[in-house]
C-alpha cells in the first residue's frame, strides 16, 4: 500500500486506486473460484467468439437483408473508425473515472484497475467473454434501433476494431514492439507507467492528439519546452 498523500496524487493524475505497479502476479478479484475464473480470457478464446459473429453477420446483411457489398463495406470501416473513438472515451471517462464512492471504485477496480496493477498479466489482456457478451448484445441493440438492418456491416467492423485493439494491447504487453508501430508501445507504456490520466488511446494515438492528452505533450509543459 501506499501513504494518503500518494493516494491522493494518484486520484489527482487519472489512476483508479491506491496500488503499486507490479510486474509480475496476478490479481485476485472474487474469493469465489468460478467467479475468479470468468474474469479472466485469451486471445483464443475472444477470436473464437466473435470472427463466426462477423462473418455471420455480414453473410446475413448482404445474403438476405439485401445490404450491397460495396455499401456493406463502406459500414465495416466505418465501424472500425467508431470502435477507435469510442475505445478512447469508455477508458479515459469510464474505466479512468475518478470517485470516493468506496464501492464504485471496487468496481473500476475490477474493470480496469486489476489492469494498472498487474499490466503484464496476460490472462485480463482482452475482457472476459462472459462481460464482453453482455456489453456487446446492449452495443448491437443500439446500434440497430439507429441504422437498423445496415448494423450487420457496420457491428462487425466495429467488433473487428475491437479484436484489433485486443490484440494490439495484448501485443504491447507482452511483446517488443514492431517498426512502424513504436509510438503505439510507447504512448500506452507512457500512460501505464508515467501518466495515468494520458494516453488513452490503444489501438490508435488519433484521439490523443485530437484532445492533447498524448503523454509527451505533459511532458513538454513540465519542462517547459515548446
């Protein structure tokens, strides 16, 4: 643990709970056993779920809800581009959500928390499928009360951005990072390990630069650099 006044420069830069960063372990979230064990997943076990769930889709939407394959297209990516935005705002203002409700923070805990703690457990890499499920089936109910049958082109791309961002984040935790994607690595170590309440973005550093919380901007005003 750490004293009150560390606690309280940790709620004041963005982090979710009183902790020290540890590299290896794992947290324990329910005493309970098989509550323990359904929140944590795989990569395999994610991309088993929902590539069947994309490809259903989009064979549905163009097969028999008469979506053109060109205009099925033009949804996927669009989805993809939403899923970045919306990856952006759920962890800079739901899962960074800053409160002294002793219980809503069990619950940030728990969501993301367990995360910051214990970044290199590769078992809460990707949301257990369980949560990720039930997320998912409320998503696709408002995404088709507002673009009705053409929500079987535009979910699946923006499924697909999330498995991309899955396993971008995955990567960065487990993996060195690749050329070409060193500011990817660098902007989500940044926010793990220098600045909680900066670099939300994961699979995309658009929407830090878009809101100026990419880390380094901190930086230069810290030291006063142009």
């Amino acid at each position: 643990m750490i004293t009150e006044l560390a606690d309280k420069k940790m709620k004041k830069s963005g982090a979710d709970a009183p902790y020290v960063i540890k590299n290896h372990g794992q947290g324990r979230l329910f005493e309970n056993e098989n509550l323990e064990k359904l929140t944590k997943s795989s990569p395999i076990a994610i991309f088993s779920i929902y590539i069947p769930l994309i490809a259903g889709m989009l064979y549905y939407g163009v097969g028999y809800k008469e979506l053109s394959v060109a205009r099925a297209i033009v949804l996927f990516f669009a989805g993809m581009f939403f899923w970045s935005f919306f990856e952006y705002l759920m962890h800079r203002y739901i899962f960074h959500f800053i409160t002294d409700n002793p219980r809503l923070m069990k619950i940030i805990y728990k969501f993301h928390g367990v995360h910051h703690e214990y970044p290199r457990d590769k078992e809460r890499l990707f949301m257990p499928p369980v949560p990720s499920l039930v997320i998912s089936t409320i998503l696709f109910s408002l995404v088709y009360l507002t673009l009705e049958w053409q929500a079987l082109a535009f979910f699946p791309g923006f499924v697909f951005g999330y498995l991309l961002y899955g396993s971008i984040h995955y990567a960065i935790h487990a993996f060195p990072p690749p050329r070409g994607l060193k500011a990817l690595w660098r902007n989500h170590h940044l926010h793990h390990y220098k600045y909680p309440d900066r670099g939300f973005g994961v699979s995309s550093v658009l929407w830090d630069v878009i809101f100026r919380t990419v880390p380094n901007e901190e930086k230069k005003r810290k030291t006063g650099t142009a």
